[in-house]
C-alpha cells in the first residue's frame, strides 16, 4: 500500500506539473487580436501570386500566435528595428499559423508570399481573403474588377495598383488582368524590329540576285559563242551534265571543249566534279 500510495503522489505531481504548463501556455502564447494590428496590407500581382504584411503592438507578450491568410512562402519576420525574430509555422484544421517569439520587440512585422489565395478559370481570377480587421487590398494597375463580394470602403489609385480599403469579413473578388501599355509597346517594337529584318533580308537577298543577274550579263558578253551553247547544254540538262554527253551535243574536239570547260570553271560560271573516270560539269549561274 505504501508504494501504491507513493505512485499516486508522482502520478498527481505529473498532472499538476502538466496543467501548469498548460496554463502558462494559454497565458503567455495569445493569439493577435483586431486591436493589436496596425497595417493589414495584401498586395496582388499580375501572375497570381500574392504578398501578404502584417504590422501589430506585442503589447509585451513575449510569444504571439499569429493565423496566416493561406499557405505562407518566403516568410520574414522583424522587430521595429527591422532585426530578425525566430518563429515557427504550424498547420492548424484549416489554416496556418504563426508562433513569433518577440521578446520585449514592441511591434512585429510579419511579410510572407503566398499563390494559394488565387484561383484561375480562364481569363478570370478570384481571390478569396478573411480578416477580422479592416485591411487594404492592392490590386494591380491593369486588373479590372468583376465582382467583389462588399464595396470598399475606400477606392484610390497609389503608383503601380488599385488600393481597396476594405471592412472585416470574408470577401471574394473576381477580376481579370487587361494587357499592360508596357507589355503593348513591346509587341509594337517586336514587330518592327521583325518588320525591319525581314526588310533588310529582302533587300540583301533582291541587292545579291541583281548583282548576280548583272555578273552573268557582263560574263555573256565577253565568253565565246561555244562557252554559251555549253551553258545551254548545262540548263537543258538540269545544271550538270557529263563532259562526254556535251561533246556529243555539240559535236566539237574533247580538247576543244575542255579548254572552253576550264576557262568557264575559272570565271566561276561551272565546277568541275570527277567522278570515276568521267569529268561532271556543274552549272553554277
């Protein structure tokens, strides 16, 4: 009975030990409240994806839970002096949340990344956000907004985005993105840069067959009359033809016609192939 008794002891000092922890975590991990945030700011972009800052008074706990708008990526957490505060991610039922260890940090700035916001169907985007505080909704400059669940509280035009003001709540805004100036501008200087190349192109190409059109005229007129029937024997015969099979068109000496071969291979007009034993004169104008 003596040790039974002694068990139980320890077994009530574990639970005792147990529900104190319990208790302190309760009293010093509190969750953010409306009060404690300054700034609620969520940024979207063009593509999706979505930047999410937070600005809120530690009101002196030293261990803050903080719930997160979706599934966090490229988490930064500062003080007001903008050095690093350890933290760490937890998954809750059916968000993520925050453990900030400030530490005697008055204010806590929370910015992380996120794409789980954004859904696409189409051309058209919708994105969901919940807030028990007032927060801004920076949408960008070349969205245009479809449907939106509340009206702003405020609307206003700021550099590169649509700043909405928006009250506490679960809201869905639907939009789409227009094609930018920018991105306008850009296809407008594509085109005319391809526009200019192919012009240029078409003048090389126009510019070479002139002057080679202008070659073959000045070559005609100085080449003997038997040089121009082998060039025609050449374009009859598809470009190229046997040594042999000119000179049984045209009827004159193989040493004759070898000369006229040779002086036309010098002035570029045909190559000269050996094949076997059988000289291929190609065309080359």
């Amino acid at each position: 009975w003596k040790n039974y008794f002694i068990g139980f002891l320890i077994i009530s000092s574990m639970h005792r030990i147990a529900l104190a922890i319990v208790v302190l975590l309760i009293v010093f991990i509190m969750p953010v409240s409306a009060q404690n945030i300054e700034e609620y700011k969520i940024i979207v972009y063009d593509d999706g994806w979505v930047t999410v800052n937070m600005v809120f008074s530690s009101e002196g706990l030293d261990i803050l839970n903080v719930t997160l708008l979706g599934k966090p990526e490229m988490i930064t957490v500062t003080d007001q002096n903008y050095e690093p505060l350890d933290y760490d991610v937890e998954m809750g039922v059916n968000s993520y949340f925050l453990v900030v260890y400030s530490f005697g940090a008055e204010k806590i700035n929370i910015t992380y990344s996120t794409q789980s916001l954004t859904s696409k169907e189409a051309e058209i985007w919708n994105i969901n956000l919940e807030s028990n505080t007032t927060f801004t909704v920076f949408m960008p400059k070349n969205s245009f907004i479809l449907e939106i669940t509340e009206i702003p509280l405020s609307i206003e035009e700021k550099d590169e985005f649509i700043v909405l003001t928006m009250p506490p709540g679960n809201h869905t805004i639907s939009y789409t993105i227009m094609p930018s100036k920018d991105k306008d501008q850009k296809m407008q200087n594509m085109l005319i840069l391809q526009l200019g190349f192919f012009m240029i192109l078409i003048a090389f190409i126009s510019a070479y067959f002139l002057v080679k059109k202008y070659r073959v005229k000045k070559i005609f007129e100085k080449i003997s009359e038997v040089d121009r029937d082998i060039i025609e024997v050449l374009k009859r015969k598809g470009g190229k033809a046997y040594q042999h099979e000119i000179a049984r068109e045209l009827e004159i000496p193989k040493t004759t016609l070898w000369r006229h071969i040779l002086r036309l291979s010098e002035e570029g007009i045909v190559d000269i192939k050996k094949e076997g034993k059988y000289n291929l004169i190609i065309l080359k104008i």
